[in-house]
RNA sequence: GCCGAUGUGGCGAAAUGGCAGACGCAACGGACUUAAAAUCCGUUGGGCCGUAAAAGGCCCGUGCCGGUUCGAGUCCGGCCAUCGGCACCA
C-alpha cells in the first residue's frame, strides 16, 4: 500500500476513509459471489471428446497463454494483461458456440526458482508452493474463466514423467536426411546408433558460469553474461547432453510460413536460425620446406564454408579456429609455442571478451601453408579467434579484398589483398563486399558476383574440390545443467556408456536433497545423494537436470489431457483440442472471423525479401499447420520457448504422436507495461503495481476493463491510476444505469427499464455496438470495443425509458469484460422480468444488422482545393451529379469559386465533393 | 554496424487515402452541498479575426525534409529520435 502514496494520497493520510468510504458500485460483494458461483458450477470446465457433457456439435477453439513462472514476488500488473485478452476471447467464443480450452498452469522448474530459495534459504519446493499458491489466488481474484480442473505444474512428478518419457522419445530416434524425418532409431543402418541420436552426449567447450555453477544454452548467454542474474560465463570443455535441434533448422525455418504470428517473430526466429547458402571448399595443407612438416601433413584438408565463392581467388590466407582439430597437427616447430600460447589465452576469455571487447583482431601464424585449389598459390595458415569453432567448419578462407574483417586482419599482419570483384559503381574495390563483376578470376572471369557463384561452385564440385553447401547459424542444444531444481534425466551410465530406462520406470523422481546448491565443480549437485544415484551395482544415475525450458517444451499438449496417466496426451483429446478432425467445422464457423487485422502494404514486401528459392514445401503440408488457435504471450520468448517447442513438437510429430506439425498457429505478443513514472517496473525504481492493491479499491472488472483500454495490447505502456479511475467510473456508470438507490440506501433495479421497443435510434446504437464490440474483440483491439460501450452508456444514461433488450444484449457485449458486474445486472433483469433468459454465461453471442446501421440522410463535406469549406445534409441516394450540383449550388462555395474556372470536380458517394479551381 | 518496431493535444489514445484528436484522464467553469467527496452539465490542439456576448470565419498543426494525389497521420524516397533484437556467423 504504502507504494502507491504518490498517487492517492487521501486515502493513505485518511486511513478509515477508505474503508467508510461509499464504493461506486458494490463489487466487493458481486466480485466474490460470482467467483463463488463459477467454481461450485465448474462453468468453465471443458470436457474432453467421449466425456460427460461434451458437445461434438461444436468447433473447438484453444486459447492459451503464456504460462507464468511463479516467482517470489506475486504478480505485478504486466501479467494478467495477456491473461485479460485471452479471457476476454474465452468467454466471448463460448457464446459464440466454440468448445473452448482455456488452460492455467505454473512453470515452475528452473534457475529462477532456485535462486530464489538459495537466497531465502528455504528448499526449493517449499518456495514453490508458496510461490504458485500465491500466484494462483491472485489469478482468481481477476475473475479468469480458466479450466481449473487442468492446471499443471512441470514440478509435478505426475507431469515430468512425461517430460522425461518425451526425452526418450527424442533420445530413442535419429533424423533421416531421406526423408527429413525423426525416425525411430531401430530404423538407423548405421554402424553407430549414438552419433545419430537426436539426444546425445558431447564433450566440447561450453558456456560455464561459475557463479550460478551450471552451463548455460547459448540462448541463456547475453552479452556474454547470463541471462538470469547477468553473471560472467566463460567457456569450458566439459561432458554435455545436446538435443540435435540442427537437424530440424530447415523445417523450423520454412515451416514458419504458414503460422499467423507477427512477422517480426518469424525474423527473429529466420534470424536465430540464421541460413545462408554457399560452398564448402578443401584446401590441401602444402608442404612445407624448412618448416619441419612431416610428409604425411601434406594429406591433410581443410574445409572452408563460403558464401562468396566467387572471391575464392582472392583467398591469400587461412585462418582456422583456435579450437580447430587440425591446428595440433598442421602447426611448425617454430610456431608452436606462440600457437599453443594464443590457444591458451583464447580459451581462458570469456565471451565478452572474445566478442565486444575485441575490436582489435588477434591472431598467429601457425608456419604452415595451404594451396589455394584454384590457383595452386600457397598461402599461409593463421589461428585467429575472430574464426569462431561452432560455426561452418571452423576455419575460413581470407579474402582480405571483399570481406571486412578478413580485411582488418590482412591490414594488421600485413598478408596480401587481391581484388577479384569489380563495383559495379565506382565505390572503392578494396573492402567491397556487394555484387559486381568477378575480375582476375580466369574460371569465372567478367561474370556478374551471382553467376560466378554458380559457376565456380559447378567447377568445384567438377574437380572435386567442394560442394555447394547451406550453412545455419543456429547451434545444437546444451541440454543439461547442473542444478537440482529441474527433471532428472531417465539416464543411467553402465561401462562408461549411457542407456535408457525403460517406460516403467517413470518418473525418475529428485532424491530430496536437503543440500542442493551447486557444487561449484561442476559436478551436479544430485551426485551427492549416493543412494539415489547408484542404480545397480554395475551403473549410475546420469546426475545432470534438465534446463528451465523442458517442461514449457509440451505443457500446451498436456493441458489437452492433464490428468492421463497412460499416455503424455490421450489421442483423441490432441486430436480434438490441437486441430486435427475438428478443422472443418471450426473454419466454417470461424470464416473471416479469427483472421488477422489485414497487414499493411510494407509488411508484405518486407516478408516477400526472404529468399524462398530453396523453401521445400511438402505438398501435404496444411495451410493451417499449428494446433493452438491462439496463443498470447511476450516477445521475450520468440526464440526460446518458441523455438524449442516447435521443435519438440516436430519430434512428436514425426513419430506419430501428434496431429499437426506446428503448435501454434496465431501468436500475438503483449506490450510490456510500464510504471506510472515510463520507466520499467523494478523493485529497485519502486514503481510496481500489484493487481490486489487495485482490486481492493476498484474492483476486477475495473482492473480487468483498465488493463485493455490503456491501448492496443501489443503496444509499450504506462500504467495510470487515473486510468484505472476513469475506467472505475464507466462500470459504475452501467451499475447506476440499471440500479438506482431507494431511501433505505439500498441498490434496486431502476424503474426506467421496460420491456417495450426500442426507437429507431436506439436499435442503431445497440447494433452500431455490437458490431464494432464483435469486430474488435476478432482482432484483439479492446480499447477501442471499450470505447464504443461508454459511448453506448453516455447516450442511454439519458433517457426516460430503458428499453430491456437493448439492456440484455449490453450486459452480453460487456460480459467478457466485466464478467463480474454483469452476470449480477443479468441476474437482477431475470429476477425482475422473469422471461426466462437463463443465466448470462448461457447467452448466445448477439447479431448485428448491418442494414439498421445504415443513416437515411448524410453529411457531406465540401471542399475546395481539398480545403473543408462546407457541409451539407443530403439522403442517402442522392447521386453523384446531385452532389455536385447542390456543392456548386452552395452560396458558402460560390464566394471561393466566383470567378474562378473549375477544373475539376471529385465526388466521393456519401462522403465529400472537392471542387478544384 | 545490421535488422525490426514506434513517433499524433498537458497525458493514455482514435482515425477503409476523404471533417485529425473518437473514447478516457487531467485541467477549467457551473449545478447539487453548510462544506467537501461522489454525481451531473459545459469548455478544453495552437494562433488570429469577429461580436456587448454569442453565432460565425480564417491560418497553422500528426518527429524533420521532399514526392505522388483533387485530397496524405495514412502511400513513396531521404533524414532524425526512442525502444527492441542480432552482433567477428565467413
């Protein structure tokens, strides 16, 4: 309370005001009342396909949110602005006749968790409970319409069973290049199943941060801290579970064209995965004469990626990363104390120090020479870190002349600059590194950069020096952490191999360890429950946890079927709720509704940029391939989250298991909301709102209502309090429409409200509502079906006589706003009126005429060199040359066109007349 | 550096290429009240002309500069600012 001083200051100074103070409407009954009712009702439980009471008449729409992670703190105003949008849909498809899942639960696994109970010293699941129950009794005082009866918690062994058999799932399958499919891994011909999983174990360079004690995905590592607690992270080589999500970038890439998500996501994501097409091209190692090479080095190739092989006779030099396999073998005698000292240093920084900080490029010579196959020239071999191990090959080939740091490198340690494309402008060759005309390059010599590219790469594969190739920035997952609070792998090491357990012997349940901080080493912290990790005599547990990211991996698919215990998800159910057979029957209902807000020009082009010259669409593949109708949540998961469920989801898919190959068709992202003061809410800026403080002197509704009509709910916002106010008095401005006081001060139903006609005005403003409250709530834009109900209650809060049906169907536009409030004025109406109504939940979503909107008589403006310079009434049928002439007619416009020649005359029907002199 | 989003009154915002500022907040004036709160009514982008006061009229105005158009907040080109993402990816 004391946080919000600045913005309400008498009710602080004035302690007992607040509580004597009058409520413009008494929601701190209605509130709870009907959260009571909904419960005991279980009015929003939704049945599956073959349950009591399930439909199958009706389309199926799934609406989802973002489920949060229940941290410490409570909620804060930011989270239940996405919640409030998803309700709203909720509860607005229902009366439209969808059967509609609208899911809660609690991600609750992970670093943040554990961090928090590391500081306040309580176990990790003690906080977590505390944490979600928190969590949970804030969410229902908001009045969600969630299906209670599916919540779930990753922290659930019942629930991580699954995560873990899914685990299995990807560990036990490979993908098939042939058919660009994860298959089961009985179906691999290899010799060596294990390096073909799609889970499997690595030991190479990591991202270790000391101070949290784990590694971290390259994901989790921002500007070379970590993303929870900005932390230093270095690399360290160290034994590792990866998920091979690489095999999967083609299809995460092109599959993101049929999803209906912001197109800066679908960048973001392009961009992560990060494809570009080149060629792979082997550089022979030369022999050297006076460098002690042995013979045998002369076998040796090195593998370049290039995306400009056209520059391939400018390569003067090599560099291969300081990690790369072949430095040991390749490098001099003389070089080799300074290699192994760059090796060393470069091991040691940390990736900020690698990165931002090294303006500067590094590097050495490692004495040894490579041929450059085009040519034959001999050109030397450097180590430098600017060539990072985990992209391409490792190793690059330098083209000082067209690339920019190969340039500053060449400049630095003074190798050779050949210029090999010609501007096409008279821009400078040197450091040119557009298209233009490939020049001092006999194979490909006078041809524009991308026939070149052709060309050479043709001539490459001819010789057998390379091949064309695609490269993608995206890595393969670090998988393990070594942390307590997260799922125990289903894992056991038997002679120092690792192998699965079997089906029954899930879940792989945490040992309660009371001591479960990091180790420090880098040893897990699991591996000091001796008992719990010793599985046989002969093998151990696999002492790692999953990452943070596992459990939200599929808890969309879990919410279709919490409660099996035979199955991850029952089949009809995924079916059902993800897409599968209900497909017609929704987009008939559906047709043009759900469709997003048509994009603007500019966003066309910008998509229809990325080169969809190589996109592999499999004819079978639906226009409609995601399983969620709409999924809110914000932009800071667009490549985490987003992108490891996709590819979870693409796994179990391909197995079989599911129905659609994407989860999410609609995404929308929400706005962060910002402090009263713009600034982001932080506990150290003390300028965080907590949903109750509002509730408790506003109501739900009001807090609901605020949350939307601040502005377009993807934008970046400030809170108001004022806002909040504002709004407040709209709700009570609908309670004191209906109800009036009588002498007693009790609140009864007004006397102005009569079942009678409604005039000719009315019908329009009742239909002009619906319509716009239908049409804004389809795309997301509740501010404004806000705006257009205020405007309803500004015009009937003046009349005599309140006509019911035009009330009826009010309360049902506002329902999904203010559920609270106007299920108690539809209970009023129905104890007062007794027409058998029924309960307002039950309600079917209203019709709008679109022939009542239509006005009888128009204004129309007059213009005169597109300046306003009149109106005039006219009906509705006048023509065009009526128009005209009544405008020309006008005195008002005569006193601007005496004496003038008209030029022209422009006649929008209905609109305006531009007269131009 | 590259990519993306955004820029409209004192504030949150609204506007299929057709009356910029709907709706709300704040402010001001009034009604009610012993008084205040609440509520209700009215005014409210800036400048100017007009009038006893009104009515009314004119000019400017959607980050900046230019263009297309009878007409641009909206479309096109070029800048500037703020926010977000990526950042030695060969």
């Amino acid at each position: 309370m004391s946080i919000h001083v600045h913005s309400c200051p008498f009710v602080v100074n004035i302690g007992f005001v607040m509580s004597e103070r009058r409520k413009p409407y008494p929601f701190d009954h209605i509130d709870p009342k009907w959260q009571a009712i909904w419960q005991e009702r279980q009015l929003f439980h939704a049945p599956n396909p073959g349950e009591k009471h399930f439909d199958p008449a009706k389309p199926k729409f799934y609406v989802l949110d973002m489920f949060p992670y229940p941290s410490g703190a409570g909620l804060h105003v930011g989270h239940p602005e996405g919640y409030t949008a998803t309700d709203i849909v909720a509860r607005y498809k229902r009366m439209r006749g969808f059967n509609v899942l609208h899911p809660m639960g609690w991600d609750a696994f992970g670093l943040p968790a554990e961090q928090y109970a590391i500081k306040t010293a309580e176990h990790p699941a003690t906080t977590t409970r505390a944490n979600i129950a928190k969590f949970k009794t804030q969410l229902k005082r908001i009045g969600f319409s969630y299906d209670w009866q599916r919540e779930i918690n990753t922290t659930d062994p019942r629930y991580y069973k699954w995560t873990q058999w899914i685990f299995l799932q990807i560990y036990n399958s490979w993908f098939n290049p042939d058919t660009k499919k994860a298959e089961p891994i009985s179906t691999y011909r290899g010799t060596d199943p294990d390096s073909v999983r799609l889970a499997y174990v690595a030991d190479f360079p990591v991202n270790w941060c000391p101070e949290l004690g784990t590694v971290l995905a390259n994901e989790e590592v921002v500007d070379g801290k970590s993303e929870v607690g900005g932390f230093p992270v270095v690399r360290r080589p160290m034994r590792q579970w990866m998920l091979r999500i690489t095999a999967y970038a083609e299809r995460l890439l092109n599959e993101l064209d049929g999803l209906d998500w912001p197109e800066g996501i679908k960048l973001l994501q392009r961009n992560w995965i990060g494809r570009s097409e080149g060629a792979e091209i082997d550089f022979s190692v030369a022999g050297g004469d006076d460098h002690g090479l042995t013979v045998s080095a002369r076998d040796y190739k090195i593998r370049v990626f290039t995306t400009r092989p056209d520059t391939l006779y400018g390569a003067t030099y090599m560099v291969l990363a300081p990690e790369h396999s072949l430095v040991d073998l390749i490098v001099s005698e003389e070089q080799w104390p300074a290699v192994r000292e760059y090796r060393e240093r470069a091991a040691r920084k940390s990736d900020l120090e690698r990165t931002e900080l090294a303006k500067e490029k590094t590097g050495v010579f490692t004495g040894a020479y490579a041929i450059n196959p085009v040519n034959n020239e001999r050109i030397p071999i450097w180590v430098a870190d600017y060539v990072l191990p985990g992209y391409g090959t490792g190793a690059i080939m330098g083209v000082p002349g067209h690339d920019e740091r190969d340039l500053a490198f060449a400049r630095k340690f003074n190798l050779q600059i050949h210029e090999v494309v010609q501007p096409l402008g008279d821009e400078d060759p040197i450091g040119f590194v557009g298209e233009g005309i490939a020049i001092n390059s006999p194979v490909i010599e006078g041809l524009p950069s991308r026939e070149a590219i052709r060309k050479i790469t043709e001539w490459i594969e001819q010789h057998d020096l390379g091949k064309g190739a695609i490269n993608y920035k995206l890595r393969d997952w670090l998988f393990s952490r070594q942390r307590y609070w997260g799922e125990p792998f289903p894992i056991i090491w038997e002679n120092g191999k690792h192998r699965a357990l079997d089906d029954e012997e899930l879940p792989v349940v945490s040992p309660p360890l009371e001591e479960y901080k990091p180790t420090g080493t880098g040893e897990p912290p699991l591996a000091r429950a001796r008992e719990w990790v010793r599985y046989s005599d002969k093998a151990l547990r696999e002492t790692n946890t999953m990452p943070q990211w596992a459990g939200s991996c599929w808890y969309y698919l879990r919410f279709c079927d919490p409660q099996n215990d035979q199955r991850f998800v029952g089949e009809e159910a995924e079916r059902y709720w993800m897409g599968g057979v209900n497909d017609e029957a929704r987009m008939a209902n559906d047709e043009g509704m759900t469709k997003p807000k048509p994009r603007k020009a500019n966003e066309e082009i910008r998509h229809s940029k990325i080169n969809s010259s190589f996109v592999i669409r499999h004819s079978s593949f639906p226009a409609k391939p995601g399983g969620v109708d709409l999924y809110v949540g914000g932009t800071e998961h667009a490549v985490l989250h987003l992108l490891y469920a996709r590819f979870w989801h693409k796994v179990l898919f391909d197995l079989g298991y599911l129905s659609k190959p994407e989860p999410f068709q609609r995404l929308v992202n929400q706005g962060i909301i910002l402090g009263e003061d713009n600034q982001k809410m932080s506990k150290s800026r003390g300028n965080i709102v907590n949903p109750d403080d509002v509730i408790d002197q506003y109501g739900a509704d009001a807090f609901r209502c605020y949350e939307m009509f601040m502005g377009p709910l993807e934008q970046m916002k400030p809170w108001s309090m004022r806002g909040v106010e504002g709004v407040a008095r709209f709700l009570a401005r609908v309670w004191r429409l209906l109800m009036t006081e009588n002498q007693a001060g009790d609140w009864e139903l007004s006397a102005r409200i009569k079942d009678i006609d409604p005039t000719g005005a009315e019908t329009k403003i009742t239909h002009a509502t619906t319509k716009k409250v239908t049409e804004d709530i389809e795309s997301l834009s509740f501010n404004t079906a806000i705006s257009q109900m205020m405007i309803f209650v500004n015009v009937f809060i003046k009349a005599e006589t309140l006509p019911l049906s035009a009330m009826r169907r009010f309360l049902i536009l506002l329902n999904p706003f203010a559920p609270h409030l106007t299920s108690e004025l539809w209970e009023k109406l129905n104890a007062k009126f007794r027409d058998n109504a029924g309960d307002i939940t039950d309600q079917k979503w209203p019709d709008y005429d679109e022939r009542l909107l239509v006005e009888d008589e128009v204004e129309i403006v007059i213009q005169v060199n597109g300046k306003v310079r009149h109106r005039m009434k006219m009906s509705i049928q006048a023509t065009d040359e009526e128009a005209k002439a009544a405008a020309l007619a006008n005195p008002e416009i005569q006193k601007f066109t005496a004496g003038k020649t008209i030029r022209k005359i422009v006649v929008v029907p209905r609109k305006l007349v531009n007269i131009v002199v």
